[in-house]
C-alpha cells in the first residue's frame, strides 16, 4: 500500500492572493473563454474521492465551512486554532504542533491529506518540507490584497511539474516535491 501524501490543494489569485480582504471568494471564476481548454478538465470532485483528510485553519473553516466539498461527512477536517472550537462532527479542533500530528496521521492507514488553508496553516508545512504535492489553480484575477498564500523566508523546495490543466482561463498545476531543499 502507498504512503499517504499530504496534498496542498488551493486556488489562488495570479497576484498570490487565496481570498479577499473580508475573507471573500466571489472572485474565484474563470475568464468566460474556453477557447485554450485542456481536455479532460481538473476534477476536483475526484480529488477530494482520494482524500479522508482535509486540514484547514480556522479563518478558512470560518470563511468555507465545510460546504466546498461534496459529501462532507465522508471526510475528518481538522480545524487548526490556537484557542479552543466547539466544533460540530466530522470537524474537530486539533491545537499544538499540527505539522508533528498530520506527519503521525500520515503513517496511518487511510487516504491522502489535503491542506486547505491560508499561511497561517501552510506554512509551518512548507517549512517542515513535508507537503508531498502542491495542486495550485491560478484565477484569471489581479486582487491587490487580501490573505497570502505563501509567506516570505523559508528555503527554496525544488518542485517538479507532472500535469495541468486548464478550464475557462484557470490554469491548474500538480507539482510534487523532487526531494532536495535548495538553500535560501
């Protein structure tokens, strides 16, 4: 049996934004011209059918709930907050080092993890190098502010490209990690 991947899984604008400043994602829609279409499309239905996991921050469980995906009650999500949730199931709160816990998840039975979610979650993966796949879909937009994908000052991750697609003007990467650390 495979190892579990943990899969970072994130549309985001073409100026690297995830959502706008209220936390908004209206702006998350294609160009209105197909014309440069990939064939088959990205289905993200059938990514979320490989995961069982979906690890989130709270501001993004705040701003999505657990509505954008289909069948949430199929999955486990694990709502990162340094104070504590009342959370209703399948969401449960996980606090303290969430890179050590998902890392000890990961050696566990089951299906791929998905890191949903804004720095404030991603980051201390990145850091970790312990994101196995990085599936990013650009929007057609330029939003000029809003939550960061990425934040500054980690070491360069080599990444290797093994598909895209492209839907309406969003271009959909899947990169996976070729397995060195570049320097900073």
């Amino acid at each position: 049996m495979a190892e579990r991947k943990i899969i970072l899984n994130l549309a985001v604008s073409l100026d690297g934004y995830i959502c706008d400043p209220e936390g908004g994602f209206a702006w998350i829609s294609g160009q209105g011209d197909r014309r440069l279409d990939t064939v088959p499309h990205y289905d993200i239905e059938a990514f979320a059918s490989q995961v069982d996991v979906i690890v989130m921050g709270r501001k993004a469980y705040e701003d999505c709930g657990l509505d954008f995906v289909a069948e949430p009650q199929t999955k486990q999500f694990w709502i990162a907050s340094s104070k504590p949730l009342a959370l209703e199931p399948p969401a449960r709160w996980i606090s303290g080092d969430l890179v050590a816990s998902v890392l000890a998840l990961k050696k566990q039975p089951g299906k791929d993890i998905w890191l949903f979610g804004g720095a404030g979650v991603t980051d201390p993966f990145i850091r970790a190098d312990a994101v196995d796949e990085y599936i990013v879909g650009i929007i057609p937009i330029l939003l000029g502010q809003g939550r960061r994908l990425f934040h500054e000052g980690f070491a360069s991750i080599a990444l290797h490209l093994e598909q895209f697609w492209i839907d309406d003007g969003v271009v959909v990467m899947r990169y996976r990690r070729r397995g060195e650390t570049l320097g900073k």
